[in-house]
C-alpha cells in the first residue's frame, strides 16, 4: 500500500532566502509542497539566486503583502498542510 503524499509548508517570514532554500531542499522528499512568504520578497541576491531554483522546480510560491490579509491566508494554508516550518 502506497503512503499518502505528505502537503508541506513553508513560511517565509524572517529569513525569506533560507526558507526558500529548505523549501528546494523538500522537494527531494517528493512531497506536495507550497512556500508562503509574509510580506514582499526582499530584493536580495540571495532571495533571487532561491527564486531562481524553486521557479525551475516548480515549487508554489506566494508573497502575501497586505498586513491585514495574512493572518487569514496564513490559517487556510496551514489548514490545508499536513506538516509547516516557518523560517
């Protein structure tokens, strides 16, 4: 019997570049996964060089940038996760 495929979440919220990092290195677990980030994706090369990659691993990634909006969309992808990190 074949194990159920595992919904991961990532939450970017204080280091942006490393949770899109551990997210690249989920996707080995092939695992259903989905990146969250708080607020605007800083303008980094580091950000970008992780963006780069989880764009060509075609890993869901999200930026919420109104304030008053994330609390809501943070609980619906968490519902939706069996397992979160936040980073």
């Amino acid at each position: 019997m074949a194990t159920p495929m595992k919904r991961i979440l990532v939450i970017a919220k204080h280091n942006p570049a490393e949770a899109l990092r551990v997210a690249a290195g989920l996707s080995l677990l092939h695992t259903e996964l989905r990146v969250l980030g708080i607020g605007a994706w800083p303008d980094t090369a580091a950000v970008r060089e992780q963006q780069e990659l989880v764009e060509f691993i075609e890993i869901p990634c999200e930026a919420v940038t109104d304030p008053a909006e994330a609390p809501a969309r943070v609980a619906a992808a968490v519902a939706q996760a069996d397992v979160v990190y936040q980073l």
